[in-house]
C-alpha cells in the first residue's frame, strides 16, 4: 500500500480549469492528483477476514491501525495493473498482518467510491471489498503481525462497532459486512451457505479422534480444545441456517 511521492494539492477555489475528469462523487475542494498514483479513478482493494473467537463465540474480524493516519481500517491497499481484486486482497492482507488466505469465493461486500482524505477533485479512489469468513480452528492459529505501512494488526470484536471510528468508507462496509451476517437466515445464497459450512465442519474433529484414535486420546483431545464446546450453541444455530438453504 506505499505511496507515490506527494504532489502539492492546491485549493480550488473556481470551476476546474484544466480540462481533466472531475471527480463525480464529491467535491473536495483541492486541485490536481495530490498523494494518488492516477489521474482519475486509483484502484483499491479491502480484505475483510472474519472467525468466531473460540472463547465467546463472537465474531471477529483482522483489523490493522494504519501507519498514515492511526487510525483503525481493513488490510487493503491499491491494485498492481492487471491485478484481480481477490490477488490483490491476499497480497495486501499478507503484507499487512502476515496472515495467508485465499480469496477464492470470497464475497463482495462492497464496491464503488471511498470517502479517502486523499481524494482530489481530479483523483479519487474507488475500492471493492471482499470477504471472507474462516472456520475458527484455522484463523486461531492465525497469528497476525504488522507490516508494510500497518502500525498493528490483530483480531477484534465487530458486531459493537462505531462507524466512524474508522478509516475512510470501512465502517460502511463492516455495517453491511454485519447486515448479512445477521440476515443470513432468510438469505437465498449459496456463498454464505459455504460460509456457515465452513464454521460447523469444525466439530467433525472431534468424533474423527475417538474413532481413530481411541477414547484415551480422545479424552486428551477435549481437554485441550475445551473451549470448543463453548461454541457448541453458535454452531446449532448455524445448523439451523443451514437447513434453510436446503
């Protein structure tokens, strides 16, 4: 997510002189492509990686505070020429928090023009965001660690959020990350089916254990995943949802 060197914004005080594409979106009040690599539309991505924290069962998502500004955002950063927006969502989340994961399937929660401090009257970005919920067995042993221009990375509670604490249009795209979450019940979506499979197929470990392994080493299993059966509830009720889209 680096930056091109700064070009000196200048205020627009007239209607735009230049000739160049105007900004249709809003307008800022500052000339020229100031801190954007294009003139025009600059190119974004948003990795949105969500689990169930395996102690309460809340959900749960990667958050990074940023390195320009401190303030708390998604892992995301400007698309390379040619780049999908699901290779550069794991390019960005990797160079961010270190964390791998493959966008494949991944849905899309957002797209369109984000509400950046860096937009112009002559730049501005536009960021498609995608999500991607993982079984909580896999993203426990995800151990975010900052870098590139992230000043932290760590996973954090989201369904009591305040919009505006975030940076640019993330906390739009949290609220309509949280709204299909909550709405997945009456959802007629194959995609979030995959999702709500993805978290109960966590259970099948622990009759696979008694029955290769025995009730010994299935004893010892439990005690070190006892914290498991504190979701036991949020999985019946995805089972729940689940039956719905049969």
């Amino acid at each position: 997510m680096d930056l091109p060197n700064s070009n000196a914004m200048i205020v627009l005080e007239h209607d735009d002189p230049t000739g160049k594409a105007l900004n249709p979106h809003k307008k800022t009040g500052y000339l020229g492509r100031g801190l954007l690599w294009y003139w025009g539309v600059n190119e974004t991505v948003d990795a949105m990686v969500t689990r169930r924290n395996s102690h309460t069962g809340k959900l749960q998502m990667l958050r990074v505070i940023r390195g320009d500004n401190g303030m708390p955002a998604t892992p995301g950063g400007f698309k390379n020429k040619g780049e999908s927006a699901k290779k550069a969502a794991a390019r960005e989340l990797q160079e961010e928090t270190g964390v791998e994961v493959d966008f494949t399937g991944a849905i899309k929660v957002y797209k369109g023009y984000a509400d950046d401090t860096r937009n112009t009257d002559h730049a501005w970005i536009e960021t498609t965001a995608l999500w991607k919920h993982l079984p909580w067995e896999i993203a426990e042993k995800m151990v975010p660690v900052a870098g590139d221009d992230a000043r932290s990375a760590e996973w954090v509670d989201i369904e009591e959020f305040h919009p505006g604490d975030w940076h640019a249009s993330n906390g739009e795209m949290i609220g309509r990350l949280l709204a299909l979450w909550r709405s997945m019940p009456t959802m007629e979506s194959s995609r979030i089916k995959q999702f709500l499979l993805a978290d109960v197929v966590s259970l099948l470990h622990m009759p696979r254990v008694l029955l290769e392994r025995g009730i010994t080493a299935f004893a010892s299993y439990l005690v070190k995943n006892f914290h498991a059966f504190m979701l036991v509830p949020h999985y019946l009720a995805d089972s729940a949802m689940l039956s719905r889209f049969a």
